[in-house]
C-alpha cells in the first residue's frame, strides 16, 4: 500500500473510514470504543504539531502508533503498571529520555497486550469522563 503521505497530503484531509481502512486491524476498533467510552472525545483529524496532547495516533499499514507522554506527575504510578507490562513497552520506556517534559513513548499497537498497557498509560496520563473533579 502506498505511504500514508502520498494518499493524504494536507489538502486531502482523511475521514475515520480512510484510517480505519489504512489501518486494517481489529484493534484500531477496540482502542476508538476505548476512547468513546472512557473520555468521550471524537476524534480531532490533523497534521500532528504534538502539542503536548496526552495521547497522538499515527495510521501505519496494518497498525497503528500511539503515542502517550508520561508526564513527571505520572512517573511513579506509571513505573508500577510498567512492572507488569508487556515486555516491548517495558523496553520502549526504559530506552526513552527523561525530560522535564516527562516521558514520549511512541508505541506500535500490534497486539492486545500493547493496547491494553497504552490506555492503562492514557487513563494514568488524562482522567477519563466521570472522574474529572
């Protein structure tokens, strides 16, 4: 397939069917139910600026990337899910810089074990609806 560029330049902005169908993989479906159910948030389509968002998605052939930042707030509840996470986030996070910003972990979703640590991360990193105070 081609590159995820070369089908959507910035003057041909995507729809979810076009992503989901990029993606193709049953994940993608369970991580956007995730999303609607945990926070209610619809999906915001753009050319990513990173703006300190507490999760980015990035379409990829056959997966997809989320990216989750760990702030310094988080660091300790996040290294105690980490104990028991899968062994490729483990890694992922123990290779990724400390920063003031916290930690940018850019994940491959390519299996449900990975899925279930990045929304363990997400709901560390942003409360989900209903528990905001």
């Amino acid at each position: 397939m081609a590159a995820w560029h070369e089908l959507f330049p910035l003057d041909r902005e995507p729809t979810m069917e076009d992503i989901a169908g990029y993606i193709d993989h049953p994940l993608w479906d369970a991580f956007t139910a995730f999303i609607d159910e945990s926070y209610g948030a619809k999906p915001r389509i753009e050319y990513s600026r990173c703006g300190g968002a507490p999760c980015t998605v990035y379409p990829r052939d056959g997966f997809f990337i989320c990216m989750v930042s760990v702030g310094s707030k988080e660091k300790d509840e996040a290294e105690a899910l980490l104990a028991t996470a899968d062994p490729y986030v483990r890694a992922l996070y123990e290779r990724s810089a400390d920063s003031s910003m916290g930690r940018w972990l850019m994940m491959e979703v390519t299996s449900e074990d990975i899925l279930r640590d990045a929304e363990a991360l997400m709901l560390l990193r942003a409360a989900p609806k209903g528990a905001r105070s």
